[in-house]
DNA sequence: CCTTTCACCTGTATGC
DNA sequence: TGCATACAGGTGAAAG
C-alpha cells in the first residue's frame, strides 16, 4: 500500500538507476497495466524506443520518468505495484506486466503488480500547482512537501467541503500522497477523530494536523529512504510500508502510546480506521 | 457542482 | 481437507 513516503523512495531508486540511460525496448505483458496508454500496448512499445530518461520526478503517489523531448512515462504502483531494477536475463516475476530494457545492457526496469490497480503510461507533460506534470494528473494536488503547497489554499479549501476530515485528508485532487495509513496517524498525533466535520476545524488545528501528515510521512521516509549505493536492499527490498513509525494503524487493541487506552478499530468507507477512543474521541453529531 | 458509492483485482487469513 | 467469505484499499467512473 504505497503512499506519498514508500514512492518517494521508489522514486529515488529511480533516479539513482535508471535516470540518464536509453531505452533498447519495452514489452507489455499484461494490457491491464498500460489501460490508461490509450493508443495501446504497440504504441507505447514504439514510443519509448530509443528514448533517454531523464530526472524521476513524483507528485503524492503518482511518479514519472521525462524523456528526452516533451513527455513522460508516468506510473501509480496501486495497492501492490512495484518498479523492480533486476538483471536482465533473470526469471520473469510472478506478476510482470511491463518490462523495459536499456541500450547499456544493464539492469531491466520492470513494473511488477499482483492486483493491477496500478498502471503505466506514457503521456504529454501539462502544468499544475506551478510546476509541469503529466496531463493525465493536473487533478492531482499539490503533495505537503511540494515547494508550492498552499497551506492557506488548503487550509481553506478544507474547510469548505461538506464532509469528515478523514474523506478530506484522503482526497488527492485536495491534498496528494495521503493514504489511508497515514492519515490514520496524522488524525492521531493531531487528536482528531476522522469523523470530525471539515467546516468546524479551527484555522490552528488544520495546522497541527498538516503538521503532524508532514512528520509521520517524514519520519517513515527517514527509516525507508536511506542509501541507495545498494541495489537489492534499497531499490527493490521493499518491506513494504514503514512499521515504526507507526500509532495506531494495525494496533487493534494495543495501548495508544500517548495515553494507553486500548486502540480501536473501525470501518468506514468499506476500509478499516484505526484510532485512540480517549484521545481522539467520535463526534457526538455533526459540528462537534 | 459537490459528495458518496462502487468496480476493479488477487493472495492470505479465518471460519465452518 | 475443502470450500466460502472477509480483508487489504487507491482511483476514477457512476450515481446520488
């Protein structure tokens, strides 16, 4: 379940292996993996021959590899996306979709997905929230760690929607990068419950709790982003999402860290919150 | 226009 | 053991 941290280190393996190189070919072993390349699995094979890579860049969970000229290859890794850089003889992946080779003869860049709800593309570059991205996410936010994220812009904006803070904070065309883990712990270290109505969040509690988004995907990004001199370890050993930094989520019934209270576990939008019944208490009604 | 719900996927864990 | 069911949940289309 990858969200804004767990991609920005993907993104950063990236750049250390791939960025600079040319591409020799690209295949496409699952057409569910390039659904959103309207032109198709050919089309998109003709268009990356040849072509160098450039710098890879990534707004919230969306990230994309510039190719020399005026596009990009733009990918979402979904719920169990991977970008592998593995030799290129080696066994294909249980789940290979999409394989890229390159003119050097070095490593393969392949997109390794057991669900397919992430996909590849490759797509013009657009502008939004000051800076060009891909056209297919001008929709997409500004991340919190964007040089031009707007706190009063958002602070603003999430105030005016009619819905529960949660929703909000897992709203990528209102803030990106925030998935359902990490908003668990933001409304967490900001004492909120994720029920709470967006309209009656004070100005300086909107601030704690960009603050607290900020410091938890940080911190996860500082246990998972280290040194990317090693391949395996770095690049492709993911270890998935960053346990130690984590309160709440997946702790039903351990105590909450800052008060002991045994942490509950709720649904809510066909998936599983989790937060502490004391220090983030259920609104009574709405304006609570 | 704004908000909510649902379909899309498959491996793993759990219950009977 | 085998079968059925729940669960994981990001995104965008469709519905409300």
């Amino acid at each position: 379940m990858p969200e804004l941290p767990e991609v920005e280190v993907v993104r950063r393996g990236l750049e250390r292996w791939v960025s600079g190189r040319v591409i020799a070919h690209a295949e496409v072993l699952h057409p569910r993996a390039i659904r959103r390349h309207v032109p198709g699995a050919e089309e998109f094979s003709s268009r990356l021959k040849g072509r160098t890579i450039g710098s890879a860049e990534r707004r919230g969970k969306y990230l994309w590899l510039p190719l020399d000229g005026s596009d990009a290859i733009l990918a979402h890794l979904g719920m169990s996306g991977q970008l592998l850089v593995v030799e290129p003889g080696s066994a294909p992946e249980r789940h290979l979709r999409v394989r890229i080779g390159f003119t050097d003869g070095g490593p393969d860049l392949r997109f390794v997905d057991q669900r397919t709800f992430g996909h590849v593309l490759v797509t013009a570059m657009a502008h939004s929230g000051g800076r060009p991205v891909p056209e297919p996410i001008t929709h997409i936010a500004a991340d919190p760690f964007e040089e031009h994220f707007d706190e009063d812009l958002f602070g603003r904006r999430l105030r005016a929607r009619q819905t529960e803070v949660k929703r909000a904070l897992l709203d990528q065309s209102l803030i990106s990068g925030v998935g359902n883990i990490y908003a668990d712990e933001a409304l967490w270290r900001a004492r909120l419950h994720g029920a709470r109505p967006t309209g009656a969040l004070t100005r300086p509690k909107i601030a704690e709790l960009l603050g607290a988004a900020r410091e938890v995907m940080a911190a996860a990004l500082s246990e998972g982003g280290t040194s990317f001199d090693s391949l395996y370890v770095n690049v492709n050993g993911e270890s998935g999402y960053f346990d130690r930094s984590l309160a709440v989520y997946g702790r039903r019934d351990e105590p909450c860290p800052r008060c002991g209270a045994p942490i509950i576990r709720e649904s809510f939008m066909n998936r599983s919150s989790y937060s502490c019944p004391r220090c983030q208490p259920r609104p009574r009604r709405a304006g609570a």
